[in-house]
C-alpha cells in the first residue's frame, strides 16, 4: 500500500470510497510481492499494480463491485489456460488478491498510519481475509511496537495478532498468519494479512562526489532514505544532492560511529564508501567493518588502490571475516562508465546481495527467476 498511498489518502480525506486489491499470498513466480496495491478511486481511475498487467483488468471490475457493495471478496488468479480470453497469471505464479472497500468509516485509522509510515515510525496493519463469519472479514488491527488500535472480532484473536504481527514488524516482513476462528494457534479457519510497513532502509553514503550525486537517485528509486556525509563543507550541501534525506558535514568515521551509538544502523543498511582518499575511506571503513550488523558495505577505487586500502585495514587490526564483508571495488561488473551508469552498477550489488542473486544475465540460467529472502 505504501506506493499507492497518496492516492488512497486523496479519496479518504475526501469522503469518498476506494476500492483496493491487495496481493496477500503468492505461489511460484508471480510478478509483484504480498503487500502490492492496486487503488480504484470514485471516478474509476487506477493507481498501482497486482500483477504487472496481467490480471489488472478483472481486478478492477472486482474493486469497482466491491466498492459499491462494501462486501470485501479475495479471489485467486492462476496460470493463462489457451483461450485468449481468459484472465490469468501469464508467468505461470498464482496470487492471491483481498478486495476492499475503504473510506473513513471501514478504515478510520488510515490517517494515522500515514502519518506514522511519513515520520518513519515502524507500523502494521493487520486484516481478516478469510472467516468463517463473513461478517469478520475486513476487521482489522493497526499497530505498533507498543500500541494497538481495532479488533478482529475477539479480545483472545486480538492478542494473539498483536503478538505475532509484531514478530512481522519488528523483521520488516508482510505475510498471511492463520489461526482457528478465535485465534487459536495451530488452528485453521481464519486468515490474517499482516502488511508491516517499517521504517525505509537507510543508504549511507561517504563522499560527496559526482558519483554521489547519481546514487543519490538511483537509491532514492529504490526505497532507501538516503544520508550523504563529507567533511568538507564546500561539497556537501543540499543543494547538489536535491535527492537525499539529509546532508551532513562531518568526517565520516565520526558519523558513522555516532549512528551506531544511535542505533541507527541495523542489518538493511547499505554503506557505500565514494571518497577515494585513505584519510577518509580507512577510518571509515575500520568502523563500518565492525558493526556487527549491516546489510552492505561497498567503497569506491580501482584494483591498485584495493590493494592499498586492504593492507591498510589489516594494519589497522582488521582480520580476514571482517574484510570479507567488504564490497570493493565497488559493484558489478556492468562496463559503466558514467556516474549514472556506476549507480546503477552499486544499486544491482546491492540488490543481488539483499536476495541472493548472482548477477548472470537471466539467458544464461535456468530455475526461479525470483529469489526468496
């Protein structure tokens, strides 16, 4: 929901009644994850996607029905059959697609969970997606790490929800819980969707060059909040990087401590080192090596200066399990050239590394073409 969200807010705040589809469930190679959105607004225009086209057409006619009924549906969308008429997944995945109407009075806490996704407070909402009671379907939670807001029905489903949907939140996971109909674990009959919406990962990155710049960009279409840090102030000013977060003049090493301190470094973090100088990159690099959880690490340079800055951090103390968490040089092998084009080349390392990718043209292998977590 959270890239259809100014859509869906539009119509809310309005007094109107959307219809939204919702992928709760996929099976094999479905083209868009649990948690993706399709909104159909009161005048029948379309915002976000279920399936990347496939299947958009029938969902909309259901999201239109459902709007006007109030009556939430889910409907699974499987593989194309050989008539050019039928509606299906045409990359052989099946989806599983919750249908529901929603205004200020079947959602009155969307306000806030916007507000709470738009300051970076971790927040889930929880919906009922299958029960044997129809009329429990569409009954939703919202919560966060300390709060709860909504019934599904029951105090004993409730708490057992809140519990496990926290679990989801605090691991930046979306997914479907099933539990008997009041709750009960290990239980069947109903279905609980969990979209857990935690603060976007963080990009850190070291040097205010051109090259930062295009990063800047490319992480921003990624999802990630991004920090940009030099110590020369005469660089790093938030007028040449429009796209990031924040702008902060300080040495790198510094910062980078006062974050961990902070506990604002955590297992998707990305840190990608662009100075090209020892006296930044080395100090840097000494304390990004040793926290002990960060999802990337990468520094600019060629192999010459690898080579030196290795020996460099094993002077330093620097064993060979921490120096092997370090991307460098930096990125794939892409043949970029440009900033841009080194961007892009950053940005799928990081990608390959978040899901377990091997960065070989897809022609060249066989098997799934989406990797799980």
């Amino acid at each position: 929901m959270r890239d259809v969200l100014d859509d869906l807010l539009a119509v809310w705040s309005g007094g109107g009644t959307a219809g939204v589809a919702t992928v709760v469930r996929t099976i094999r190679s479905a083209p868009r994850p649990p948690g993706a959105a399709m909104v159909v607004a009161p005048d029948g225009t379309v915002a976000g996607s279920v399936s990347g086209g496939c299947v958009e057409g029938a969902v909309y006619e259901l999201a239109t029905e459902v709007a006007e009924s109030g009556r939430p549906q889910i409907q699974r969308y499987g593989i194309s059959d050989d008539d050019a008429f039928a509606v299906g997944l045409t990359c052989g995945g099946i989806i599983d697609v919750f249908v529901e109407a929603v205004s200020r009075d079947t959602f009155p806490q969307l306000g806030a969970v916007a507000d709470d996704i738009a300051a970076h407070r971790p927040t889930a909402v929880a919906t009922v997606i299958a029960h044997p009671d129809p009329d429990r379907v569409g009954r939703r939670l919202v919560l966060g790490p300390d709060t709860a807001d909504g019934s599904l029905g029951s105090a004993r489903a409730d708490a057992a929800v809140v519990d496990d949907a926290r679990g989801l939140l605090a691991a930046g996971r979306t997914g479907v819980l099933s539990y008997g109909p009041d709750g009960q674990r290990q239980e069947s009959g109903m279905e609980v969707f969990v979209a857990g919406y935690a603060p976007a990962p963080r990009m850190l990155i070291f040097g205010a060059i051109d090259f930062a710049s295009a990063l800047t960009q490319q992480a921003a279409l990624l999802g990630y909040r991004v920090t940009v840090c030099d110590a020369r102030p005469v660089f790093a000013t938030p007028a040449r990087f429009p796209g990031a977060e924040d702008v902060v003049v300080d040495w790198p090493h510094r910062y980078l401590a006062a974050q961990a301190e902070r506990g604002a470094i955590d297992a998707r973090t990305a840190i990608c080192v662009l100075t090209h100088d020892p006296k930044f990159d080395v100090p840097v690099l000494e304390v990004a090596l040793r926290l002990p959880e960060v999802g990337y690490i990468g520094v600019m340079g060629s192999r010459r200066t690898h080579e030196d800055r290795m020996q460099r951090l094993r002077e330093a103390g620097l064993g060979d399990a921490e120096l092997s968490r370090l991307s460098s040089p930096i990125g794939l092998d892409l043949g970029a050239r440009t900033p841009e084009e080194t961007a892009v080349s950053i940005a799928a390392e990081i990608i390959a590394r978040r899901w377990g990718g091997g960065g070989r043209p897809l022609s060249e292998t066989d098997g799934r073409i989406h990797h799980e977590r």
